[in-house]
C-alpha cells in the first residue's frame, strides 16, 4: 500500500438493525456525538451508504473491525477523489 493512497469508510444501509442501534454503536465505535451518529445512519438509510470517515487504512481498518464485529454493514474503499 502506498503511503499516498487514501480510504473511504462506509456504512452501508441494512434490514437487520435498527436505527437506533446503529446510531448507538457509531457513537460508541467512533466516540461521536448522538447527533452525528444520527445524521449517518440517516444518510446511510435514505441513500444505501454513506461515508463515514475518510483516511489512512490503517486508521480507518480498526473501526471497520468494529462495526463489522458488531454486526453493522461497513467496507473500505479507496477513496479516488470522486
């Protein structure tokens, strides 16, 4: 990987969870406000999938780990300055 190269982390929409289990683990797994935990997770449902953060893999790999662990829908990609 190169040192460069930058990721997208995303939260995608699901039928498994409710909202406000999703808005629970952000805040816990992202150490966020409710409010901006909120405001993914609405994004996430009205649209499929939503950025979450962007950043080095490393930084971004631990919280996918996490939300994966947790059951909720997440992926990195990299981020192609779209």
């Amino acid at each position: 990987m190169a040192k460069n190269i930058k990721y997208r982390l995303y939260l995608y929409n699901d039928n498994i969870n409710s909202f406000n289990r999703v808005v629970r683990i952000l805040t816990e797994t992202l150490d966020w406000t409710v409010y901006q935990s909120e405001q993914c997770a609405l994004m996430a449902h009205e649209n499929k999938k939503t950025v979450l953060k962007r950043g080095k893999y490393t930084e971004l790999a631990k919280y996918c780990k996490q939300l994966k662990k947790a059951g909720i829908a997440a992926a990195l990609q990299v981020d192609e300055g779209i």
